[in-house]
C-alpha cells in the first residue's frame, strides 16, 4: 500500500511558529497520520541544537532560538531552502541514519543536477563542496547545506536547510555548526548565476518523494 506524503509551501514564515506546528503535529500524530514534507523560507533566525553550549539570546541583533534538534548553531534567512520532512520512519523501514544518508544523497543529487559537485566531510555533518581558500580541516571547502533532525516516537521532525541565494553575512557572526574556521556558501555564488530557489525546490521535491517512495517499497 502507498504511504502518502502532504507536501506543504509555507512561503517565508516565522521560525517559532513553524517549530511549534512541526512540534505539535508530530506528537500528535497518529500511526495512520500521512506523512508531510514542509518547505520552507525564514526571516533571519539563529537557531541551536543540542551539541550548542553557550546561547545567547541573539546575535548581532537576530535572535538565537534553542531547540532539540542536533547538531551546534546555524543561520538561517531567505534565499535558503529549508525543508522539513515530518516522517514516520517505522512505517518506511528507517532507521535514522539511513535516513539522514536518504537526505543527504537527495541533496547531493539537486546540487549536480545544477552542476555544483557536494560531498560529505567525516565527522562535519552536512555538505559541502569545494572552494578556494580556507584554512585546517575545512582548507579548500566551504559548507553549502546543514542538516538536523530530532526523533519523537519514531517520527522526525527539524530537517535540512540547503543556501540557494542568500545574503551569507549571518554566518560571519557564529562558527557555523559550531566549527571555527569554516566557511559557508550558496549555490549562486558556487553558479556564477542567477539561482531560482523555485527550481531547487522543485527538484529536491520529486528526488525525496521518490527516495521515500523507494525506502517504503511503493511506486510512485
């Protein structure tokens, strides 16, 4: 049987109230509840997961929000894709890092099919890709997508947050995902090109749906 998938557009929202509604639905959730996937803009928000130490209540003037989802800090702001997919991982016979593989491998594939080349850097979760410069660990990279995903009754919610084109400034003010040194791009600046963040989302939208599709053994 297909296990069905709402998608949602939320246009450009406010973070609290998104974190509330992806929240509430998934513990109120039901095991026949369809699985949702919720795309996604925000205003300029810090946001901070549970390897963030010390949080303050903003920086620079944008407001810093502590939440469950792992990882460190990261920045969020228009022009990212940010998506949350809201599923039930028992229903499609995931376990969470085969999961967090399953959405890494779907950004991985929108970003060639733009022709930017992403990888994953052991023990840096995310993708990145290649740039000039850059010092240590991350010399010759820069981040393009953070992931973080928080598991409630075998249900996750938060997700991943790709940069199409966006003003990067933000990321100049925290150590993205909590690692000094690294540096953070878009997929515009990696183009040279103009970036339509429609055509992003809809690319990642069909390679989800079908990775999910696949992992539940259905046919789309």
């Amino acid at each position: 049987m297909t296990i069905p998938v709402i998608v949602r557009n939320l246009g450009l929202a406010p973070y609290r109230a998104v974190w509330g509604a992806m929240r509430d639905f998934s513990l109120g959730r039901s095991p026949q509840s369809a699985d949702e996937v919720w795309f996604v803009e925000h205003p300029p928000v810090y946001t901070a997961g549970r390897a963030a130490l010390l949080v303050p209540q903003e920086v620079n003037g944008i407001p810093v929000v502590r939440v469950e989802r792992g990882g460190d800090i990261t920045y969020h702001a228009p022009g990212q894709m940010v998506v949350y997919p809201l599923i039930d991982l028992r229903r499609r016979h995931l376990f969470i890092k085969p999961f967090v593989a399953l959405l890494l491998n779907c950004l991985t594939q929108t970003l060639s099919d733009f022709g930017i080349a992403g990888f994953q850097h052991a023990g840096a979760p995310g993708l990145y890709v290649h740039m000039e410069g850059g010092t240590g660990a991350f010399r010759q990279e820069a981040k393009i997508a953070s992931i973080g995903i928080h598991v409630s009754r075998g249900c996750t919610y938060h997700g991943i947050a790709l940069n199409v084109d966006m003003d990067l400034s933000g990321f100049k003010h925290i150590n993205p995902c909590g690692y000094s040194g690294l540096r953070v791009t878009d997929m515009q600046t990696l183009a040279g090109r103009p970036m339509s963040l429609q055509s992003v989302k809809e690319d990642f939208r069909s390679r989800l749906l079908q990775l999910l599709a696949d992992a539940a053994g259905d046919t789309l």
